[in-house]
C-alpha cells in the first residue's frame, strides 16, 4: 500500500520529461527522468553535464545515464514545452525556458 498516492502520482507525470537538476558542488545535470529508486536517487538518461566556473566547458559534456544521489542535489528544475511562454525562465546554461 503507497504511503502518499498523490506524491506517487505528481512523480509518475515528470517520467519522460526534461529535467535540470543541479547538486551541491556546482554540477547541473540536463536529462531525461525516468525514475528514482528507493532511497529517492533520480535517474536521468540522454544527460548531459555542465561544470559551472570560468575554465569549464560552457558545452558541457554528454555523459548518457546518471543515477543523482538524493543526498546531493540542491535543485530539480522542469523544462516546458517548447511552445509555453507562461511561468518560465532563462537557463543560464543552456538558454531554454526552465520552470523553477
């Protein structure tokens, strides 16, 4: 029996969107959720990483399948559709729209 089916069910509407997701020593990771597991790590797939600082690749790096220790992360963004112009915000990393 789930415990919480509404925080269940907001999770399972993220599967297969795009997401940013930034943790604690400055690393973002742009990828697609496809899921947690037990302890609430996230899983994104189709990734890429940007290290953010002024020696570091603004390109970032394709790293394909992360698993985010939930312990880490310090931000979870969401990316609109390509035709939302309501509620987003620049990406400083990438220039797409983001919600916060």
């Amino acid at each position: 029996m789930l415990e919480n089916p509404q925080a269940v069910e907001a999770l399972q509407s993220l599967l297969r969107e795009n997401l940013r997701v930034s943790i604690s020593d400055g690393r973002v990771f742009i990828g697609t959720f496809v899921g947690t597991d037990k302890a609430m790590n996230i899983l994104l797939v189709n990734t890429d990483e940007f290290r953010l600082g002024p020696n570091e690749n603004p390109d970032g790096r394709f790293v394909g399948q992360v698993l985010v220790p939930w312990k880490f992360i310090r931000k979870i963004e969401m990316q609109p559709e390509q035709d939302s112009t309501d509620g987003g915000s620049q990406d400083s990393i990438t220039g797409q729209s983001m919600y916060i």
